[in-house]
C-alpha cells in the first residue's frame, strides 16, 4: 500500500502530538529517571552499544541533554506522571535525518537498515531501504547465520532484525549490530557508509565509527549523549512502539520528501 502524501511540518507537527509519537507520550516520568540513573550508574544496558566510560556518571547531566536533545522536564524535582517528547525536536531531527539520506542517495551509498523495534518501526525501515534502493543505493545484506543473544539475524525488505524461535524479537542489544559488521568484516566485504537503525543496533556502529542516523525513545538516552558527543550523526526522538504502526507512515513520508526521494 503506498504511504500518504507527504505532511507539511505544520500537519506533522499535529500528526505526532495526536497520535502520541512525540507531545504526552506514554513513557511516565518515573522510568525516564529510572534509565537515566542506571545509564549513570554505568549499567551497560543502557547504554546502547555505545562506550560513556564515566563521562556520564551525573544523572542531572543526563537530564539536561535529555531535555535539550528530546524535550522531557528539566526540572530535577519532577518525579512522577507524564513526561513529553518535544515535537518541534523530532522534525528538527526528521529534517538531519532526511539531510543524510539525501546525501546518501546522491552518492549511491553503501547502506545498512536494522531495527530492534519491528512491531513498531520496521515498516518506516523498509520503506527507507526501498527508496534508497531505487535511486541506485547499495543496501546491505546481512551475511548467512549471524548468531547473537542466543537467536539469529535475519531480513525483511533489506531491514536487519533479531529472530529467535521463530518470532522476532524487540531488542535493544548492541550484539546484533556487532554480529553483522563482524559477518561483513569476514566475508571481506565493505562496511556501510551510512546505517539508519534504532537503540543498540544504532549505537553499536556509531560506536564502531560508521555514520549513523538513530532512532531512540525519551527512556532511552545513550543515543542522544551520542549525538551530543559527535558519535552519532543524528538520533531522532519519539516513542518507538505507538498504539498501530500506521501512524508513523506520514513521518516516513515527510522524510522521503525532504530527502528528495518520494515518487
């Protein structure tokens, strides 16, 4: 089914406050904090593939460049109840995002899509890959039996994903992504010039120094201090498992057409 027509940034802006990708989004505050307290406290879950060392060991740090980077509270003493992803924030990063893809596109990039969301974001994913695909873009295949976290890497329309019985699993690990640059790496074949991912997927090859455009929810920092870092080249906010997935189509519209790619 083709996607909507493209939003103008006024409609896109009132598309995610009213489905909940950005605005009062379902995340409640106490868990924002929770993740940011865990990412100080050095928890490597959380931080996504990427390596912090004690750089972040302040949560109050982290929640600056949460509020600046995605739009939460920065009110230390605001604890419980709704939090927000600014929505001004995510087009801004939509608009980086699609800036990167154009400039992949004009250059006929080598590029890698994966996904630890797939029942949320996978279609976004693939519609990308497939534009990309059809104005000369190399997207890269995933080798044959790519093992991590006891399942397998496996892809649906050129988008990388975790499999494990049978199923596909959410997953926010950064072992998948080193699995499958480590599969390139022994087949002799180049690594990405670009990889569009989301969470640990995302910050394992900003981590391995590839140009990477990330995807990351308001509980999810490491991504965004890798963007304040330079390790990332952009990390998009928005809640990344809304109530249909549907509702990202006109976002991925918005960005193909800013990219230069719709149609």
């Amino acid at each position: 089914m083709p996607l909507p027509e493209a939003p103008t940034r006024h409609e896109l802006l009132s598309h995610l406050v009213r489905t909940r990708i950005a605005g009062d989004v379902a995340t409640p505050r106490e868990n924002n904090l929770d993740h940011y307290r865990k990412l100080a406290n050095g928890d490597r879950h959380y931080w996504l593939g990427l390596e912090l060392g004690e750089r972040w060991a302040d949560e109050q740090d982290v929640l600056a460049v949460m509020a600046e980077r995605c739009g939460v509270s920065d009110d230390p003493d605001y604890r419980t109840g709704q939090d927000t992803i600014d929505p001004e924030l995510t087009v801004a990063a939509l608009d980086r995002a699609a800036a990167e893809l154009r400039k992949a596109a004009e250059g006929r990039a080598r590029v890698l899509f994966a996904t630890g969301h797939p029942g949320a974001l996978l279609d976004m994913h693939g519609t990308l890959a497939t534009a990309l695909r059809a104005v000369g873009c190399d997207i890269v295949r995933s080798p044959l039996r790519v093992f991590a976290d006891e399942g397998v890497i496996v892809q649906f329309q050129g988008v990388a994903v975790y499999e494990r019985g049978a199923s596909l699993w959410h997953t926010h690990s950064p072992e998948p992504m080193a699995g499958v640059l480590h599969g390139l790496e022994q087949a002799g074949e180049r690594l990405p010039d670009l990889v569009v991912a989301d969470h640990g997927w995302a910050g394992r090859a900003a981590q391995r120094g590839l140009t990477t455009v990330g995807f990351a929810d308001c509980n999810d920092p490491a991504l965004f201090l890798g963007e304040a870092e330079g390790t990332l080249e952009v990390t998009v906010p928005l809640d990344d498992h809304v109530v249909d997935p549907r509702f990202y189509e006109p976002m991925t519209a918005y960005v193909l057409a800013a990219a230069g790619l719709a149609g």
